[in-house]
C-alpha cells in the first residue's frame, strides 16, 4: 500500500536534561506518551504542566519540558533512543519496588540522583494524575520503558516432571494385546516399513508389496484366520494390529488391509469350508495376492445397485462375470493394477433368468507372471492425492468363466441341480449380511484414523510446548501452547481422541467377542456403533491432522514433520469403506429402527409411529432442572454431562422420528422424507457416537489403574464433554436446556479446563507411546 | 463380524396360488410383510385374517394363507422371488389410479381375474385395516413391489436452461480489468503454465521459474511498478494478475508473488529513487530474480524480534550483515535454495551501539553463475507439503558486507555523517510502516485464496449435480447435489465465496486508489481489511476444498481431479503472509483502537476505556425488536441481515473492551489479558469480516447490470447471511438477539435457500469463468 510517508514536519534533535534532576520525573510519562511517535490532544492536555502544583520548577525547565510536547514538531528517532537509554540505565537503579508506576519511576530516578523537592509526598498526586490522564496501566508501562528493545532469548523452561505415571497410562491405553503392539511398533522402526517420502510411485508400490511380505513372514496378515489356515482366530489382535500399524506408512497398512481384511475376511466371512481351506493358509501368507471388488465406477455407495452381472449356465455348470457397460466397470480396486491375481469380485447373481440380487465370486484375474486372465482388463488408477503405495484399477470383465465352486456361498448358493438356495430367504436382509464383511473394515479405519490423529497430536502438542513467539513487555516470549488459542485448537481435540480410544476399544472388544448368543440386535449394534466410529474417527482425523499443521506453522508444512502425506493418506478415510454421510445416516436407520435388522425404508414408518409417540414420553420424563446452574461442581459433574448428552440424543431421536413420521403421513414418499430431514439424522448419529464416547471415557475413569489416572481422565471427560457442549450451544439454548448464563459459563469453564490440561498435554501424548523412531518427525521428537 | 447365520429354520418351497384369485388380495400385504425376511408379532397380528370378514374364503384358501404365514418356516428364497414376479406382472395391469395401496392393489389384481366377492366396497375395509397395522406407506409400499430390483439407469436429465445470463454475471465478477483478466487466462491454457504433476522436484523447480519467466515477458510481472521501469503504476491490476493466476499452478502463483511482489514490492516502497532506478525494471524483467528475507528460523509472527543484526561500520562506511546464531537463519525464504540472486534482507539496524529496530537491507546472496557471495551459506529446504515448485531456503550470513546505499532508507537511514536519521521517530511506528509492504502480499494471498475455492466449487458443483447415487423406490437415482447433505456442504460455501468475492473488489479499489489525502485512519482500515481478508478467505479456502474433495468421493481424490494439490498448496496461505490467528488479532486490535495506527499493547488501555463506555450505549440503541418474528419476508429481509451482523459485530467489540478494561483495572497485564479473551478477539474479528463481506454483496446487489442478477445475489446473499446466523444461533441466542423458535426458523430457512439455489449452482460456477483447459479436471469439465 503506497500510504502516506510525510510526517507532520521534521523531527527535531532534542536532548532532555538528564543532569536535571528536577525534570526526570516528568521524562518516563513523556517517554510513554511519545511510543507510538504522536501525541495526541488528549496526552497533550493530561501532560499541561501547572504551574502551582510544581513551584519549584523554573523557567528553563518549563521551557524544556514545553520543547518536548510540541506535536508539529516531535523528536528526532535519535532523541528518542537516548532517552530511552537514558531511562532504562536510570530506572534500574531504582529499586523494584519503587517502580509500581511511572509515577514512581520518574521519582524514583530523581531521587537517586538528589533528595529534592520529589521527596514530599505531595509532590507525587499531580504526577498521579498526569499518568491517569495517559491512560496506560503503570505497572505494564513501567516494564516497557525498562525491558531491552530484545526479550532475553529465554533458555528452555526446566523439564517438568510428568504429574502422572505415563508409562502406566500407556500401558492402560495399550490393552489388550499390548506385547503384539509392541512387537509391531518395533517392526515400524525398520527400515523394511520405513518409505521414503521421496519414492517414486512404481518403486512406492513395489516397496509397500514388500512391506506387507514382511508383515505376512511375521504371522500378522493371518490374525484373524482361524488357528489351522495359520492364524490366531482373533479379529481383536488383528484389530490390534492393524490399529498399531496406522502409526505407520499409511499406503502400508492400507494394502495390508486390503489382502488380509478384505480379501481374506470375504472368503473367511462369506465362504464356507471348502473355500477356506483351498485359500485362507495362501492369503495370509501372501502367497496368493488378491483384492476385493465391490465398488464399481457408477455405482459407490449405492451396492445394492451394482450392474456387474454373473450368470449362471447350467451347460457348464460355471459363471459367467461380465461387465455390462462402462459404468459397471470394477472402481478403485486395491491392488488390481499390478499385483493381485484373484478378486473377491460382487456381481447380481442371475439364475434361470431370476435376478438374486449381490453375492460375491472368487475370479482370477492373473497369473502369477503377470498375464492377465482371459476377458479381464484392467487400467491403472494412476496417481492419487495420497496412498500412492496401492495399487488401484479398474476392472472390466468380458464373459469371464468361472466355476460354481467360485460363488462364496455361506448366504446363498447353486446347488448341483442348478437351483438357487439360501438360508436367508429375503434379498433385502441377505445382502444386508453380505454388507456385514464391512463392519470389520470400518472398525479398521476407526482404528487407523486414531493412530494418525495421535501421531499428529503428539507432534503438534510437543512442538507447541517449545516453540516460543511473542511475550509481555519485558519478559520471555511465552510458549505457543500457552495462547489459548493454541490450547483451545489442541486440546478439546486430544481430549476426544482419547474418548474415541475408549469408544474403540469398547467396539474392539464386542467384535471381538461376537454378538452374545447370535442375537441380532446385537449384532446390529455393533455393525451401527462401526458405522458411527468410523464416520466419526474419521472426520475428527482429517480436521485434528489440519489443526495440527496449522499450530506447527510453517515448521507443520515440511514435507519431513509428515503433515502433508498424513493428510493426504487419511482423507480417503471419510469416503472409503463407506462414506461418513451415508454411515452417519445408516446409524441414524439403526436408531430409528432400535437396531432392527435392515428393511429398507418401507418397514421404517412402522418404527416411527411408535418411536415418535414414546419417545416423546422419556424426555418429557427427562426434566432438565439444572437449566440455570453455572456452577462449576456442576458444570464439572459426569452426570450432568451424561444427562446433558443422553438427552440431545433422545430429543433428536424424537424429532426425527417426529418429523418423519409427519411427513410419510402427509403422503411424501419415505425416501423424500429422509432427505428433506438429512441434516436432522446426521445430527443425531454424531450426538449418538458423543454419547456412547462419553459413556466409554467414563467407564475408563472407572478402570484406570489408580486414582491418579482416574483423576486425570475425569478431566479429559470434562474438556471432552463441555467442549462438545460448547459446540452444541446453539441446540441446546434452542431446546430449552441451557439459558444464556448457563451457556456463557460453559464457554468459560472449557477455556479453564484448557489451561487446566496445558500442563499435562505432552504427558498426554507421550502415553500414546509413539517411538521417536516410529513418529520420524524432527520437530515432534520427545 | 462373525454374526450367526443360523436362521430360526430352513426355508420352505412354497407355492402361491396365483390362480386363485380370492387370495391375490392378500398376496401385495403378505410380500410386503416378508420384505426384511422376518415376520414379526405386530405383523402377524395384523395378518390375522378373521373369518367373518372375509365369508367367501374356503377352509383350502385359509389354509394357503396360514402356510405363508408361520414365522418359524419362512417362505424359500425362491418362493419370495417367484412371487414378487408374478406380483409385478399382475400389479402393472392394473390402472395406475387403482394402485394407491397395497389394499387397492391387491384388489385390483384379484378383479383382473375375475369380478367375484372383492367387486364389493365392503371387501376392502378389513383389508386397509390389515395394511395398517403393518405399518407401511401404502403408495410406497407398491412402487416398491411393482419396481424393477435393478432400477432403470436414467438418462442424463435435459439441459437445464441457465435462468439467468451467464456471461453477463461473469463479466460483472471479472471487473475490473476484464481484458488482462481473460488474457491471462489465456497463457494459463499453454503448455509454459502447465507443469505436469508426476514432474519431480528439480524439474518442478526450473518449470517453475520458466514459467514466472514467461510471465515476466508478458510484461505482467512488473505491472504494479511505475511506467517508467516497465510497468503500469497499477497496484490494482498486480492483484488482478494475481488472482488470476491463481486458477493456475500455485508454485507459479507464489513464485511469481515472491519475485515481483515481496522482492520488488519491498524495494518499491521500503526504497527511495535510487532503489527503483537500480533494480526495479531488472526485478521486473526477472533478469534480477530475488526474494524477501523476513522470517526465521526462531522468529515467525515476531517479526519485531529478529535477530538479524546489521551493523554500521563507519571505517567501511558499510553494514555488516551477521546471523548471531541457529535461530536466526533466515527460513522459509522463497528463490532462495536456487535462483535468488539478491535478497531484501530484514536486520536490526545498529549504529553506534544503538539499536533502532528493523529495518530492510539489500543484500547480494549469490552470482549469475550460482556462487555463493562470500560468507553467505544456504540450506535448502526440501520437501514440503506443496507448492515444491519454490526453491525455499534457509540463509546465514557471516559478516556480510554490503554498502550503506543497500538499506532501502524511505522510512530510516544513515546519513554521510554516519548518524541514523528518520521521518518517522517512534521505533514502533516506523516498524508498523515497514510492515506495511506486506499488505499487498495479504491481499494477494486473499484474492488467490478465491481463485482456488472457485476452482474446487466449479468441480465440485458440477459433478454433483451430474454424479447420481441411490434414489426412491423404482424411481431412477438422484443426481447427489439433489441431496440436503451435499448441498448444505457446498451451496453456503458457494454463497461465502461470491460475498468474499465482492468484499475483496472493495479492498482492492481502496488498495488501488491509496489512502485518501493520506489518511491515517484509512490506511490503516485498508492495512486491517487486508489482514482480516486473508485470515478469512484462506480458511474459507482450505475447509471449501476439503468440502469439495468429499463431495466427489473417490473422484475426488484422483490427482487429475486436482484437490490434492490444490489442498497441499494452499493450505499454507493460512500460515504465510502472517500467521491467520495472529491476523485475526490485528484485526480486533484495529477494531478495539478504532484503526488507531499500531501502538502496541501499552495504550490500547485509554482507548477500551473510551469504548467499554461507548460501545454499551451504541448496543443499548439497537434494540433488537425482531427477536421472535419467524416469518420468511423478515427472515430473507436484507436490512435484517445487515442488522443482525452489525449488532454481532458491536456487541462483541463492546463486551471485548469491557472485558480488557476490567482485567488490566485489576492490574493484569495487557499481553496476558488479551491471550485470556484471545477467543473473544478472533470471534469478534471474524464477525467483522462477514459484515464487510456481506455489506458489500448488498452492494453488488444494487450495482448488478439487470434486476435479474440482482435478484439472483439477493438470493445468494439471503443464504450466506442466514447461514452465518445459522453457523452463530448459539452466541445469537445467548444475547437474546434470537428466542429459540427463531432459530430453528432461520435453519429451516437455510434448508429452503439450500433447495433454491440447487439448481442455480451450475450456473453461478459457470459464471466463474474458468476455461475447462485450465480447469483441467476431467469431472469439473463444463
């Protein structure tokens, strides 16, 4: 901007009469009213020198003193400097605490160099008054005249010893199976798993492939297999696994999960034996490299619809796959470019002219040499924002021939008479049970999004408790974690990470443990709380990485402190294995239904009429008397954040199911309806996966090993939950449950937890126990 | 999830008799009941079929029925599909307006056949009363039946007819500078401005500087210089320039800034006449390539700090440029791993062991021939996250020498005396004008941050509104931005960047035309707008193509797509040209000193005085008479809007100064005061921006050629204002501004503007005006 340079005149060569004492009184407020190099009329006239409150001055000096507060005519930048030597060489001299004030400052110095007039007492209120009339706070300008023009570099603050038993903190979030973690976190520092950024993307995928060897040598691609095909039969270590994993190179864990969790998983979940035996021993060891082709290039969320066809021909007894047009070709398909030979590949199965809607084939489509199989195309997928070690493509299928014996038939089958048959007679609920070998990818990428939400804390955390910028006049610059900006764009953050762990592990465990006595409610609950933390971990991993780079600044955006491949790998996270608003809306099906087994849209009326009218009930029930209560014992209270949470929850549930059900009585088409409340069931599946978040962070205060770490996680709770309050001021002022004081104080008590947990932050992340060596962020090192 | 798949029993071959049609009537409401595979108590219930309702039904027709109905041995797969067939082929023969219900339906079929008992009104109550208690939308309940499993693929809907003119919209955004604008545009098409993205860093690099050179040749590099060094005396057409190229590769872009903006920027108005003859039409031509050394290592967002230091030597009559340590290497400076040749190095100047701040030296770093300059040392700073076209570097200097004519002396120099001199005495007010050669830089990162949120909203919008996915039942699928979810993720988006748009216009002819008559006040208005305008368009950007890069799924995380890059490069402009949270609190201490210019923290305390006083009387006036109105014409009502940001605005400011006033009355600091309502600050800095931008929508509403445009931004600034409401419901509430019901009201509203614009948001990026060949984006392509 070309703005103005003419000052008003000439600065003028002044030079104040330090050997006046008489004068130095006056030279501190003088000083100060010329710091931002004008005066204006009201410095002018607080600065009017009467005459009969300073008898003793003379002539000379008042003519000094007029010669510096003349606006048209301020001093030279030289004068300046020598005056502010001047004082800062003299007022040291006065001992500190006689410099309260400029007041007591200039007297102060003039003291030291006579006992004059200054010493009355009296001499000191007009000085008083003249200070006021500057408006400055004296102690603070006191300090600014005082302070070198550079802060002290200020040596590191003396290392704060942790207020809490770290180790045994990780050792709590670490479990269960904390030894394969620890195995795996050491098989991460190996130079076998460690990519360089730089890799180009053939050598990238060539080096992921051997990447994954490496991890399928050391028995981890089988976890979840059952003992006899080499496996331990433990979806949770294989969980465990993949969630350690994720602290990784994230094209890594990717293809790892894509032949051992997808590929492997659909011929464990949706085969039956024979399937097994001839496979599951062959994938796990790497043996046979494979892929998992759902997704089509028109059809992504939108399965059920997929156009890819298998028909069945009796004359020889096989499938025919075949990709009907160019929509329908096979989208995004893990290592389909180079190195998988066979596919678990989802096509309508067409019998005798019936369409029996999506079941899934095991197609090969290469041979170990590479050539691809007769009537298979494949295109490279080619560069993508990030996981540039996968190997994605596109599949086309021309009249591909495979066996009966490649359908996985554990839902439904063509029998050797040729006739279709399935235990699952509905279409609906089988392809519903087919979706099923979803719930443990999403768990997955719930897992892996918090360890890359952790890595990215920690290094942020850490490098915001030493980086130092800015400070009060006079002191050392402060920490950045110190603003509370920077506390209030970590902390809440790190607090939900660690709500989300226990949320997780809470998931982890009922997967792990399968739903109690096969019953379907319960199992529904699982695949919605999968839905639900997978869309939730996933959103909280790709904002907190991004809060993360900014807080590190430019430091955050070298290629080397990791912030850009974390970003660019994990964003796919929100879209794959099910993207979040379709999950989010999935879990809000899974409430309003009280987790019914999936029936489409149609049976949904049914639920609401009973929902809406029940519903209504419980939360009349749900008395919010604590509108009013801005004290903290309250608003620090557990219960009242359940409550707080448990009732959003069920009046958004109600509502919902109100206004649905308002509609589709009004005659509007239930998909319609849906929509038009989109947002509304969205709302409520997040309050949902809060609550159960909540629930799960509350329990771990329960189970923390000692009440230290009780102690110290109820806090987290509180920042968790007030934080989300916060968030949610706006609904819960409009439902009634917060009046505007109530709200207000919110606000303030979560920046009091802020600078409560500030302290305690790099412990915090320390316990997630991410190696140096694993983490390989020069700025993020412990 | 190993969930069980061990179903109550086998599924039973059963046969429906469709040639009996006294049953068909029940055949639409038993299918419809084992629609999810599961029959359960209320269903059965309700298909309990009394006989005295139904007297003409035979003991064999009961039994048929019964056989259908037995929970514990469901109908086989194959039953249920050979009966949804025939129901199809029976139900299409019906009259459309005999299907509303399944009762109807059923009926229907039964009289196609014959016109026996159910001819009868009274047949058909018992079987609505059936239907009932179901609990099934009835009309919905036979689309579902007589549909199609696979739903027929739509052909693309008709050209939709832009309903406003396109081309005259677009040229309204393009002034002014239109020509330069679209010529500009035009080089981004050739091959020079494109670097392929495989290509690897060092030939990133020298693309890079091709590119900038090609520029240069177009005589667009020194276009804010005076004419008579190349250029066109137009601060205004540089921005223009620059936002343009902003569609293109951001290396380039920022390249380019670094060169001719920061380098030759700094020389133009940090230097005198001599300066400008010396180098201006070298730095313009890009036969001098430089850079812009502020930063370091240690010293981010404190400039004042540096530790640089340059030191007057008499005997040499010189400056003695030297890095006293580690933290102080300049970083991050652009052109300097590789083609910098000369740098504006900021340093403290001292002379005669006084130290008078910052100032700005140039400094030669390195020959034509790519030597280094004696004691000069350069790191180069590697990978980062993006924008690896830009050589950055770290640079120490070791004793440098350089001549005293090397300080640029417009605002401070030394003199043949050997003596400092400056117009400007302050030390703190001669750095705040120094700082000024930023504001260009921040109004340039603001005008590219639009160009990359357009570019990501022309992609985005466009496949959304082509992309289909899920639809109702046997209806065809929806186009995705029919949804609610996607249009809340990307209309308000869209809406925030045509208010933006219009605010940054604003900016720009104030930058443009200077200060008037060199007017403090405004200067600093215009030094503030620009510091809030960056802060808020490059978040703005940074959360819209993250928005963007989900709204097309997996398309959106192909490299051809762009939102990889386009993240990675943008994402620092939240960091760069002043860090957005420390901009954010510019603002709000321009805005508290009411642009008072920079005085530091020391007497903002006189201002907050005045204004905690003043500012409750201005609140006190705007009483808020339109709390509860929830009506649409007060809602969509732009005087409203205008109010309500205003009265956000006031409030916040007023409650801010209260609050600063009442801390440092109890003796707290000013610094530590100010980081306690750190949040309050940036709170109330944003606010201001949205009124600016919002403000000067309305204004592009009455400057619209045609009342045609001028309604359409009537309607897109309805949306970004209530959304903005919306996004702030929680503080509108909490001051009593909003009752609850207003609030929900102005979400609803926001739901319905979100509807209105649906199909206006093609057109409105169409009117964006990028060309497919430089969009270059396989989905974005118009």
């Amino acid at each position: 901007m070309a703005s103005g340079d003419s000052e008003r005149s000439e600065p003028v060569e002044l030079d104040w009469p330090i050997d006046r004492p008489e004068l130095l009184p006056f030279l501190p407020l003088v000083q100060t009213a010329w710091a931002d190099g004008i005066l204006t009329e009201a410095e002018l006239e607080a600065l009017r020198v009467h005459a009969d409150a300073f008898p003793w001055l003379d002539e000379k000096a008042r003519g000094h003193l007029a010669s510096w507060l003349q606006p048209e005519c301020p001093p030279s930048a030289q004068s300046l400097a020598r005056t502010a030597s001047a004082i800062r060489t003299l007022g040291r001299r006065v001992p500190p605490e006689d410099r309260g004030s400029l007041t007591d400052l200039g007297v102060g110095m003039a003291r030291q160099a006579q006992d004059g007039p200054w010493a009355a007492e009296a001499a000191r209120p007009p000085l008083r008054a003249m200070e006021r009339g500057l408006g400055v706070a004296g102690a603070e300008a006191v300090r600014a005249l005082l302070s070198e023009p550079t802060p002290p570099v200020a040596d590191g603050p003396p290392e704060r010893e942790a207020p809490f038993d770290v180790e045994t903190m990780r050792r709590f979030l670490d479990r269960p199976h904390e030894g394969l973690r620890r195995r795996i976190l050491g098989l991460l520092a190996t130079e076998a798993l460690q990519i360089p950024d730089e890799a180009e993307r053939a050598e990238y995928r060539e080096r992921t492939l051997a990447a994954i060897r490496k991890l399928a040598d050391e028995g981890l691609g089988a976890l979840a297999y059952p003992e006899e095909f080499g496996g331990s039969g433990s979806p949770g270590q294989s969980v465990a696994a993949f969630e350690t994993l994720g602290f990784g190179d994230l094209s890594v864990l990717v293809k790892f999960g894509v032949q051992f969790g997808l590929f492997g998983g659909s011929i464990l979940q949706l085969g039956t034996r024979r399937h097994h035996e001839a496979y599951l021993t062959d994938v796990g060891s790497l043996a046979l490299p494979g892929g998992y082709a759902m997704t089509e290039f028109e059809h992504g969320s939108n399965v059920r619809d997929i156009e890819t066809a298998a028909t069945f021909d009796p004359e020889r007894d096989a499938f025919v796959i075949h990709t009907p047009d160019e929509g329908a070709r096979k989208d995004w398909i893990g290592n389909a470019a180079l190195h998988g030979r066979l596919m678990t590949v989802f096509a309508r199965l067409l019998v005798e002219g019936q369409d029996h809607g999506v079941h899934a084939f095991l197609v090969p489509v290469r041979a170990e040499d590479g050539t691809l199989a007769p009537g298979v195309s494949i295109e490279d997928r080619g560069a993508k924002e990030g996981l540039n070690g996968i190997d994605n493509g596109l599949i086309r299928f021309d009249h591909v021939v495979v066996p009966r014996g490649n359908l996985l038939d554990r839902f439904g089958g063509v029998g050797e008479d040729g006739r279709y048959r399935s235990p699952i007679p509905s279409a609906g609920r089988r392809f519903f049970r087919m979706l099923g070998t979803l719930v443990g990818g999403r768990i997955s990428i719930a897992a892996a999004s918090l360890s890359a939400t952790k890595t990215g804390l920690t290094i942020a955390v850490r490098y915001s408790s030493r980086r130092r910028q800015f400070g009060p006049s006079g002191g050392a610059e402060w920490p950045i974690l110190d603003y509370l900006t920077q506390q209030r764009l970590l902390l809440p953050r790190l607090a939900t990470t660690y709500a989300l762990h226990f949320a997780l592990r809470e998931l982890v465990d009922r997967y792990d443990a399968g739903p109690a006595g096969n019953d379907e409610r319960d199992a529904r609950e699982t695949e919605v709380l999968a839905a639900g933390l997978k869309a939730y971990a996933s959103r909280h991993c790709v904002e907190t990485l991004q809060a993360c780079r900014e807080a590190c600044g430019g430091r955050g955006y070298l290629a080397a402190n990791r912030f850009g491949r974390l970003k660019a790998d994990t964003d796919v996270f929100t879209t794959f294995e099910g993207t979040n608003v379709v999950l989010l809306q999935l879990v809000a099906k899974g409430l309003l239904s009280e987790y019914r087994e999936e029936m489409g849209d149609l049976k949904l009326f049914g639920a609401l009429r009973w929902l809406a009218g029940r519903a209504e009930t419980r939360i009349t029930q749900m008395n919010p008397v604590a509108t009013r209560r801005t004290d903290e014992e309250h608003l620090l209270d557990p219960d009242f954040h359940e409550q707080g949470f448990h009732y959003r929850q069920e009046r958004l549930l109600a509502s919902a199911a109100g206004r649905l059900k308002g509609m589709i009585d009004d005659g509007i088409d239930t998909f319609e309806a849906m929509n038009r409340c989109q947002d509304h069931l969205v709302t409520l599946a997040e309050a949902w996966v809060e609550h159960q978040a909540l629930l799960a962070l509350h329990d771990a205060v329960r189970r923390a090993p000692g009440p230290g770490l009780s102690e110290l996680l109820r806090t987290v709770g509180q920042l968790f939950a007030l934080e989300r309050m916060e968030a949610h001021r706006g609904w819960y002022l409009e439902s009634g449950y917060f009046e505007p004081g109530k709200s207000k104080a919110v606000r303030m008590q979560v920046n009091a937890l802020c600078g409560e947990l500030r302290d305690l932050a790099p412990f915090l992340v320390d316990a997630f126990g991410i190696p140096d060596d694993v983490l390989r962020a020069p700025d993020g090192a412990r």
